[in-house]
C-alpha cells in the first residue's frame, strides 16, 4: 500500500529511470519511487513530460489538480475504459 504524493511547490513531474523526479523551479530536486505512491495531488503550477504521463498509466495512478478552494477538478485518470471525471 502506498501513500499520496502532495505537491505544493512549483516546479517539474518527470520520469527519471524508473523513479519519479521532481524539481522546483528553484533547482532541488526529490526522487520518489513509483511504487510508494498511490497517487499525486498538485496543487500549484506543474510542467509534466509524456514519458512521466505514460509511466504513471502503466501503473494506474491518478493526477488530481486542485484548481481552488471550492472547485477541485480531476484531470487524469488512466484505467481502462474509464473516463475523466469533473467533480
């Protein structure tokens, strides 16, 4: 079982080998290893690449982008036969 992945610094999601790399746009970077995470809350401006989209897909974890306060809004999910969902 793992955990959520908060972000609430700006900055860069991508994939490095086979672990997740994040860095502020400051410059420090944070490893995260894909199989400690159940999925990941942004919560401010974020740049992604597509090797880091198609490698959370293969391991099914949703990217949930919380816009404001009041309105919160799901933007990824990656299973088969489902749909984005707005809440």
């Amino acid at each position: 079982m793992g955990q959520s992945f908060y972000i609430y610094n700006n900055g860069e999601l991508k994939r490095k080998d086979n672990t997740l790399q994040f860095t502020t746009f400051e410059g420090k970077k944070r490893d995260v290893p894909i199989e400690r995470i159940d999925d990941i809350y942004v919560m401010s401006e974020m740049t992604f690449n597509t090797a880091f989209i198609n490698y959370i897909s293969q391991y099914g974890i949703p990217v949930h982008f919380l816009i404001t306060i009041i309105f919160i809004q799901e933007v990824f999910i990656q299973k088969k036969n489902c749909l984005p969902v707005n809440y």
